[in-house]
C-alpha cells in the first residue's frame, strides 16, 4: 500500500514537471534535465563513443523533446520517452558519419569522462594514491568498453551501468529479452578478456598507502614510541 501510494506521488510530480515544462516552466525544464542527465548522457555516448559529440546529441535530442512535450501522452515513462529521442539522435548521428574514417572519431585519452561510478565515487577522496588509482582504473575501463562492438557496448551501457532491466533494455533497442541476455553475456566476457590483458600494471597501485597516509601513520607510531 505504501509502496502504490509513493509510486502515486512520482507519477503525479511528474505530470505536473511535464505540465510546468509544456507551460515553458524553466524551472520544470531545468529539473527535468537535472534528474535524466546522466542517463541519458551515458545512451548517447555509449553509440557516439564521444564526449563533445554525446553533449550535441544531449543538447539536440533535449530541445526536440521540450518542444514537443506537450505532445507527450504518458503512454511511457518521461524517462523511456527522453530516452527514445536521445537514442534516435544518436543513431543518426552515427549512421550519417558511418562513411567517415574510423580514426577521426577515436576518444582522445585526455577528454575521456569519468562516466563509471566507483566505491566512495559521492565521496571526496583526499588521498591523493588512491585518486590516482581510481582514475586510471576508470579510463582502462572506459577504453576497453569503447572497444567492444556497438551492439554489445549499448547493452552493457543500458543493463551493467544504468541499471535497466532486461526487459526495459529490449524495449529501447527493439530486441528480444533472450537477445539482451546473450549480447550483456558477451560483452561481459570480451570486457574480461580485455581487461586481463592490461591489469597487470595496476596491481601494484591496488589499496595504496602511501602519501599522506603514510605519513599520519608513521607519525603517530613515532609520537607513541616517544611516550613510553
């Protein structure tokens, strides 16, 4: 009953963000694309494979959507409904350079995003060893997933990462549930594959304690040895 009531509540403060936003409500448009950013920006960039061009698609697809709003009947969630216009747009995008050379849209290592949360990631990391690490974890990983097949890559993105269902990941692609099982299967292994071959280097880097940790510690057993 609880549960109903609160699912109750969210779809009557989205209708009224939709209303507010048809209405050209700033305030409802901004909290709109607040609330789906990330999402949405992690579709896009998971078939564009390019942070500048996924913002486009974003900026593109989100003025597609506020301008048609008033046209949304709710017949889907506003989430599947953003997310359906984010993934058209993208999806042309890359068809339209489809003819283009490959080398022209390759990530440069220096504007690769931390689009993959880690453990303590809403956390402020003051050590500097372990903010390292975590950064050079995340851009091996977000290189070896740029590296797998599209068709695999966007159902990672959707199912690993954005945390859909299998269900929800086939109605977005158009593709069967028993499908989203065998490509995130796939795309899990290729991903391992790839991974074992480069980890090897970041061993040594894992649960550092050096820096300023180091000192603390030292300090102290220095100050309590001094004591005795």
């Amino acid at each position: 009953m609880a549960q109903s009531m609160v699912s109750s509540a969210a779809r009557s403060a989205e209708a009224d963000l939709i209303r507010r936003a048809s209405a050209k409500d700033e305030a409802a448009i901004r909290a709109i694309i607040q609330e789906h950013n990330r999402r949405l920006y992690r579709v896009a960039r998971s078939i564009v494979r390019d942070d500048s061009e996924a913002e486009d698609v974003l900026q593109e697809a989100y003025f597609r959507a506020f301008s048609a709003i008033s046209d949304f009947r709710g017949e889907s969630s506003l989430t599947t409904w953003l997310t359906r216009i984010v993934l058209n747009e993208a999806l042309q995008r890359a068809r339209r350079r489809v003819d283009q050379p490959a080398s022209q849209f390759e990530l440069p290592p220096e504007r690769i995003a931390e689009i993959i949360p880690f453990p303590l990631s809403g956390q402020t990391i003051v050590d500097p060893e372990r903010a390292t690490s975590q950064h050079e974890i995340c851009r091996l990983l977000e290189q070896a997933i740029d590296k797998l097949p599209d068709e695999f890559r966007t159902v990672l993105i959707a199912r690993a990462i954005e945390g859909l269902s299998i269900d929800e990941t086939a109605e977005l692609y158009g593709i069967k549930p028993e499908t989203v099982k065998t490509r995130l299967h796939r795309a899990r292994n290729l991903l391992k594959s790839s991974l074992e071959d480069h980890i090897g280097s970041f061993f040594s880097d894992v649960f550092p304690f050096d820096g300023k940790r180091c000192e603390r510690l030292t300090n102290a057993v220095v100050s309590r040895l001094s004591q005795r």
